[in-house]
C-alpha cells in the first residue's frame, strides 16, 4: 500500500496529538538504511532518536532477543522474577559513573525512568523539590512534562503542571547566557522562591537533546556538584539520549569528572527493544520500601536480553571510538560548508551527538524556516533527518554508530548538497 494511502489511514484512526516528521512508512530497515512501503531506501540519521545506537536489527541483538523468545517472553519481575534481569542491573552497576555502590530498577520508558529517579529522590531526601532547566527534555509524563523546559508542543493545553518544580536557565553562550547568568538565577532562586533545604534533586541532561544539543559546560557541572553537595540535594543526569556511547563514552558524564547520585536511561539500551533504567548509590536506591517501585512491563526480559547484547556490542565493536571518529568526520564536513552556507550559526556536539545551528544569515535570528527546509530536501534525496531546539532552527544528528563507511560517506554527500542548494535558494 502506498505511504499516502497508509498516511490518510492514519489521519482518520489516530489521535493528532502523536505528530510525525515524515510521510514515509517503514517496511524493513538494516543498520543505518530503511526501506519504506514503496521499496525507497533512505539512510536513517535519526536512529529512531538514539534508540538504536548498534543500527537496526544489529544480528547480536536480534540473535539474543530469538533466545529469549524460545525460553519465556513474560513474567513480570516482581511475580516471578528472572536471572538476566539481575545480570544487566549488575553490569549497569559497575559501568554507570560513579566511585560508590550502585543499584539498579527496570522500568520500560525514558520517562518512566526520571518519574522514578525523582520518587526515589523525594524518598531519600524527605524533601520534595526539583530544580530543572530550560530547554531540557524529560518526557511527557505530568512529572516529565512539568521537568522539561519547553511549552510548545509538550506543555501546551495540558492545565496546571505538578508542584515544587522551578527552572533555571541553561548555560548558552551563543544565546547569551552565561555560566554566571545562569549560577546568578540560581542563587536568586535559593532565595526568593525555594529554600535549597527543601530541595530533593537537580535535574540535568549532560547533553540537552530535545532542546539543541548544548552541552553542559564542564565549570557549570561541577558548580552543580558542589551545590548539590553543600545543600543535601542529589544531582540526577539524564542520560536517556546521552547514553551508551553516543557522546564518545559510554555515559556523557564520563567527560565531566563527577559523577551523578542517580543516572536515568533508555532508548539506546535496548538496541530497538523497550526498556528504561535507574541506578543511583546503593542507600538512595533503597529509601523507598518494597512495592514502591516497579511496574508490569518494567524489566521484561525481552527488553532486558537486548540490553545486554547491547553492552557486549559496545565494547566488541569499541563503538564509543568510533562515535568520536564519525562525529569528527562529520563536524568537519560541516566546518567546510560555513563559507558558503551563511545560514550556519553553530556547529557542535561531543561523539557522535552532533548538531547544527542557523540563523538568519548576518544576525542572530533563529532561521527555523531554513532548519525544516534543509530536513525537507534531504528527506527528498533519501536522508532522513531531525530538528530540535527551543527555536527548532537546529538539525541534530543521530545516525546508528554501527553506520557502515561508504553508506556514512552517500550520507556526508547528501547532507553537503542539501545544504549548497538550500543556500542558494534563500
């Protein structure tokens, strides 16, 4: 059936409120290339939004996930729980930053995951608090969707959003806003709006994903740990697009010299299978009692089978190596276009969680309109790409770090071409 007729299929059975980027309609994919209905390949730059770091139908994943299948599919944890459940937490435990002892829940969501780190957060501290940032992404839970910086469309027409969560602005220089400016609105917080006394948590994504792929400045950090220290409040990464060897390491806080009290993740944990997770030091993991934690789906094995083939593919295939070497390349790439493409404000990105930004060419005037275009016209030459950003005039790239040399290369050229010809067309 033709994507048109599956799209207007669509339009009638779901809700508008689950948008999509593309008209295209999957029929099979391998590694980093996707067949649609119509038998058109692409070489997919969104990897399901860093789900699948280890590519589509990664043979160790699928061969890991077969075996599973043969044995049991569901059982629930909590009913009848299962060895390799207890494996991965083990194995999470050891490779999560952090020189303390570690525990580890499943649950089944990125969102589900930072719902749980703030329980358990609350639990741990008897406070109540959170302290997040704007521009950051956390979900579309009630709790992820009041954690996360950005109205349009994740906040919008929803009501009144969940208590005792405040917003200090993200550290972006290119936008004007300095470590300084934002340590400065800190401050004020602390002491007009919130005692750091009741504050159980902070809340930061080492990477924002959703908000533009602004790191983290190292000094901003480590500012947050000291803080964090100094007031009795735990610092929670977000590593749900962060993690597994996207930025260059294993986990984005690799790069940073401190470590989190509690680490969020999902997406490239599962290589394409659901599955969310929470490990933090050991006595925070156990403030909340029995029955506290947990969910029906949380740890199916499936999901759990997949994640540990996951890990064992990141460090055969020594992926965050090659994420940093595929980053390079293509930063690079892009650092050739900045002459003749004026619209390129910034280029950026730690591994191979690279972005890049436009304005309107002499000014600093998000170019939105140039962003989409760009998407538009390399969806047309088979490249399918994503834009982010609280201004959506960002283009992030999120290609499977398993993405074969020549088909990286097609790609290179694709994105290089889109780009001359959308230049010369503005």
């Amino acid at each position: 059936m033709p994507n048109a007729a599956i799209a207007a299929r669509r339009q009638d059975a779901i809700s508008r409120g689950v948008g999509v980027t593309t008209q295209i309609y999957a029929d099979r994919a391998e590694n980093a290339e996707l067949w649609d209905v119509e038998g058109r390949r692409y070489i997919d730059f969104a990897a399901g939004i860093a789900v699948v770091n280890t590519g589509h139908r990664h043979p160790r994943v699928i061969a890991a996930v077969k075996d599973q299948l043969d044995h049991f599919t569901h059982t629930c944890h909590q009913v009848v729980p299962y060895e390799n459940y207890v494996t991965l937490a083990e194995r999470l435990n050891k490779v999560v930053p952090g020189d303390f002892k570690k525990k580890t829940i499943f649950v089944t969501t990125g969102a589900e995951a930072v719902e749980n780190a703030v329980k358990i957060a609350r639990a741990a501290t008897g406070r109540s608090a959170v302290v997040a940032f704007t521009g950051a992404f956390h979900g579309r839970t009630f709790m992820g969707m009041t954690l996360t910086g950005k109205v349009q469309p994740y906040k919008a027409g929803f009501g009144a959003m969940m208590p005792d969560v405040f917003h200090v602005p993200f550290p972006v220089e290119l936008h004007g806003t300095s470590i300084e400016d934002s340590l400065g609105v800190l401050d004020k917080l602390f002491k007009a709006d919130v005692d750091p006394n009741r504050v159980a948590a902070f809340i930061v994504e080492p990477v924002q994903g959703e908000g533009g792929f602004y790191e983290v400045p190292k000094a901003f950090m480590v500012k947050l740990r000291e803080l964090a220290d100094k007031h009795g409040i735990l610092l929670i990464a977000d590593e749900v697009q962060t993690g597994f060897a996207r930025t260059g390491k294993l986990f984005a806080m690799e790069h940073y010299g401190v470590a989190a009290d509690i680490t969020t993740m999902a997406k490239g944990l599962g290589g394409g299978f659901p599955i969310a997770a929470v490990t933090g030091r050991a006595d925070i993991m156990d403030a909340p009692g029995p029955g506290g934690l947990g969910g029906t789906y949380g740890g199916n094995p499936i999901g759990v089978a997949a994640g540990n083939a996951v890990l064992d593919i990141i460090a055969d295939e020594d992926l965050c190596a090659r994420a940093e070497r595929l980053g390079a390349r293509l930063k690079q790439r892009l650092q050739s276009l900045a002459g003749s493409v004026p619209q390129i404000a910034d280029i950026r990105g730690p591994g191979f969680m690279n972005a890049v930004e436009f304005n309107i060419p002499g000014g600093k005037a998000p170019n939105a309109d140039f962003a989409n275009k760009v998407r538009e016209k390399a969806l047309e030459k088979g490249l399918i790409l994503l834009t982010c950003g609280v201004y959506g005039n960002v283009i992030r790239f999120l290609a499977p770090i398993t993405i074969q040399d020549e088909v990286f290369s097609e790609a290179l050229d694709i994105l290089e071409d889109t780009l001359r010809a959308c230049a010369a067309e503005a």
